[in-house]
C-alpha cells in the first residue's frame, strides 16, 4: 500500500494465507484463535452462538456503554432487544428517509464555502445527527464534536487494553485512566440530559403522544412484565449511548469506504451516477428500488472493508473448530475482513466488482458475507444503515465529485475500520 505502511489486516491475510483457515496465537495466558472460514463463522454466530460469549474487548466496552445491547448477555439483553426491536421494523425504517434525506440536504449545504473536507468527519456529524434524531428525536448536531472526541478516547482505550496483557486498574489516576474517565463523564452528560429532557416532554404531553413513539418512547414506556418496574436512568444511558456509538461509527465507516472505491474506480462510479440521474431528488423506497446498483456498490464496498472487521467471542465450554480442540476460555475471532477476502470463496477477491451481489447472487450465504454480524446478536440496525447510506449516497453524488485531497487512507482498525488519516477529499461542485 501507498506511503510504506501497512494495515495489520493484510498481516493477519498473510497468515490466513501461510497457517490456513484458523490461526492459533498465544497472548499471555491466553489462546485467541483466529478464523475466516465460513463453517467455523456458522458454527459460532448461528448453530453453536450459546456456547460463544462476549469477550474480554465487550467487558472493556462495557467500561462505557454499561451494559446496553452491544454488550449485555442473557436475560437482560433478551429483554432489552425484545424492547427495542419494534423501533427498527420496516415501517418504521421507512420513516426515516425523510430524517435521513434532511440531514443529508444540511450537509451539502453546509459545503457551500468548502473546498475541502475531512470525510470521516462530515460522515461522522450527518449520520450521528440522523441517528439521534430517528431514535431519540432530538438533535446532536452541536454535539457531534464533542461526542466525537469522548468516542475517540473511549474507543482507543477500549482497543489498546484489548491488545495489552497487563493493564492498570481503571481507578488508578493515570493520566490516560483520567482522560478516559474525562471522555465517560462527557458522555453521560449527554446522554442523561437527553432522558431528563425527553421525561419532561412526555410528562407533559402525555405517555401516548408523539413522544413516545420513537425507541427512546419505547424504552421510557416500557414496565417490567414481572415487577412493573420501570427501566432504569442507567439502563436508558446504557442503551442510548450504544446506539450512539454502535449507530454512526460503522454507517460513516461504511459511506468513507465507498467514496474511497468509487474514486479508485471511475467506471464504477460512472455507471452509478448515471443511474442516480434517473431517479433526480426522490430518495423514497420505491425510488431507491430502480436503482439496484446502488445497493449493490455499498455491499461491495462493506466486503471489501467491513466497517466492524471482525467479531470477537470467549469459548464458553470446550469445543472444536474443524477439529482443532478449542479450550473453554479462548478468544475466537471471526475476522470478516480475510473471510471478506477468502480466496476460496470468492472470485477474484480483491477486486471491486458490485455485479457479485447482483441478481441471483443477491443473497450470498449469510457464513461467507457477514458485516452485520449474524445469529440471534444479527445488527438491530442494519437495514436502517442500508436505507440511510443509500439515501446519503444519492444526495452526495447528485451534487458533488471528490478528489483525494491527500494520501489515500489506509484501513485502520479501532474497533471499527478507519481511514488512517480521516480521507481528505476536494469537494467539487456540480
Ligand atoms: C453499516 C453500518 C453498520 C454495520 C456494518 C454494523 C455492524 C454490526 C455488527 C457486525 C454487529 C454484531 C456485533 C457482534 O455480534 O459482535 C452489530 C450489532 C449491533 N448494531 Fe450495528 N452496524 C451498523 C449500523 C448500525 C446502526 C445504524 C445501528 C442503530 C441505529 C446499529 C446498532 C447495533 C446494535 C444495538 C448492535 C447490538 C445488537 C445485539 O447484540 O443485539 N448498528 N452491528
């Protein structure tokens, strides 16, 4: 790759290619053992998922997002996912083009005076504000700064304690334990001023009011069937601050990749320009549905760099991957980027090509083309994510070209999958 450094993905490809299928690495005392093969992928998120728990990176996680649906297990996450659910049926999804086209208006206007940005940045504001406004029907637009910063402290604390053997306990006045401490209380202000606020609106208008009717509503109206109870301030900070996090990383990460292919493929974006003309400013459902293509670039485009680049479980019970014996206590890693990339399992693996998940090809087994995961932990939000980069797509590419305006980025694993440098572009007018 450009500029001499590498990604520690294409380290982990080599020896995928050199060790086979799963890869058995010691850290300390304990045995991670990474895999990219499709049966090993089903075995762990679907007909095997209970023997698989969240692992030592989830409880760091936890640090931060308590115990939301990203990183709760058992009852509790039952519960709280049978709660949220509702929030992400297709109905409601469909409601949310018009948030979603909105915020995506804003951004372009707000280019207007620029002649270039950081795209991981913009990416990062719309769909944050498009996140917080759908789900919690308020605005993070002013925020985004500052929830942007606390995320980076948090997510990079999380990320160099998952690859450390020994870390310092968290009370301990570190200068990072303080910095990290300083990113969580950031975080907390904003999430219990928006349950404070929401408590006040739905005090005062009444629980079935418009109010309640986002997931935020749910939450708030929802009573324990046993106790009656109702959810927790803590609970809702929890689940509110994982959908923030969880909600606009990965959909930005996602967007910033696309572009990336897009410049790097002119025929690519030239075919898919001309068929955005076809349906002018209309982001409906039944409008992005003539655009097939569209779809199929972003899928391409996740394949090639899964916004989440691998999953990451603890062996429960003693098992066996494609009978090698696996320890309970293990790490597994199932690394979407290399099973992305599997040379068995893909033509022609490292070449943008959308046409692969065209027509018949459409659904591509579920154990080969994962990024959202699968098995019951499957991404709540996934079509949300699907509809919302379409519709920032069309609008972006409707009215701007980009350049590189710098060194082309390099994947950047901090939880999710980065451009190393943030990928400035030049934004031209068309
Ligand atoms: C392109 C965008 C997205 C990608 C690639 C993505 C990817 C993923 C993946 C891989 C998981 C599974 C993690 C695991 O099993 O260890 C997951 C879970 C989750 N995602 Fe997404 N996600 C995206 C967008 C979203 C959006 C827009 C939301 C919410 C608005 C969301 C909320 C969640 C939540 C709450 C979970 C935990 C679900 C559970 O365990 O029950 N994600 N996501």
């Amino acid at each position: 790759m450009q500029s001499g450094r590498r990604s520690i993905l294409s380290v982990i490809d080599e020896y995928f290619d050199g060790y086979g299928d799963l890869v058995d690495i010691k850290l300390g005392p304990v045995r991670i053992f990474l895999t990219r093969n499709p049966e090993h992928i089903r075995h762990c998120l679907q007909e095997n998922h209970m023997s698989y728990g969240r692992s030592i990176s989830y409880k760091f996680l936890a640090y931060f997002l308590g115990q939301g649906l990203l990183t709760s297990e058992g009852e509790l996450w039952r519960k709280q996912r049978r709660l949220a659910q509702p929030a992400f049926h297709r109905q409601k999804i469909a409601g949310f083009a018009t948030i979603i086209a909105g915020a995506g208006d804003e951004m372009i206007s707000s280019w207007a005076n620029k002649t270039t940005c950081s795209l991981s940045e913009e990416m990062s504001h719309v769909t944050l504000a498009i996140v917080s406004r759908a789900l919690f029907g308020t605005d993070l637009k002013n925020e985004s700064e500052a929830i942007g910063r606390a995320l980076t402290i948090a997510l990079d604390e999380v990320n160099r304690r998952s690859i450390s053997i020994v870390n310092p306990p968290m009370f301990l006045p570190t200068a990072r334990n303080r910095n990290y401490r300083g990113a969580v209380a950031e975080m907390d202000r904003i999430a219990y001023g928006i349950i404070e606020n929401r408590k006040r609106t739905m005090e005062a208008q009444g629980d079935s009011s418009e109010a309640s009717n986002d997931l935020l509503g749910m939450f708030l109206s929802a009573r324990d069937a046993d106790t009656g109870e109702a959810m927790s301030n803590k609970q809702l900070r929890d689940e509110l601050l994982t959908m923030i996090m969880a909600g606009h990383e990965t959909t930005a990460n996602a967007l910033v990749w696309t572009i990336y292919l897009l410049l790097k493929h002119p025929e690519v974006e030239a075919r898919l320009r001309t068929e955005i003309e076809a349906i002018d400013n209309d982001v409906s459902l039944e409008s992005l549905a003539r655009v097939p293509y569209l779809q199929t670039v972003i899928e391409e485009s996740m394949r090639l760099f899964p916004p989440v680049p691998g999953l990451e479980r603890l062996a429960l019970r003693d098992g066996e991957l494609g009978g090698v014996k696996i320890p309970k206590g293990s790490v597994v890693n199932l690394v979407t980027y290399s099973a992305h990339r599997h040379p068995n399992f893909w033509d022609d693996p490292e070449s943008f090509k959308p046409e692969r998940f065209a027509g018949a090809n459409a659904s591509l087994r579920r154990d080969q083309y994962f990024p959202f995961g699968g098995g019951p932990r499957l991404c709540i939000g996934n079509h949300f994510a699907m509809l919302e980069a379409q519709i920032l797509l069309v609008k972006m590419l409707r009215s701007y070209k980009f350049e590189f305006a710098g060194e082309e980025p390099i994947p950047q694993i901090q939880v999710t999958l980065r451009p190393h440098n943030g990928m400035p572009v030049r934004l031209i007018r068309l």
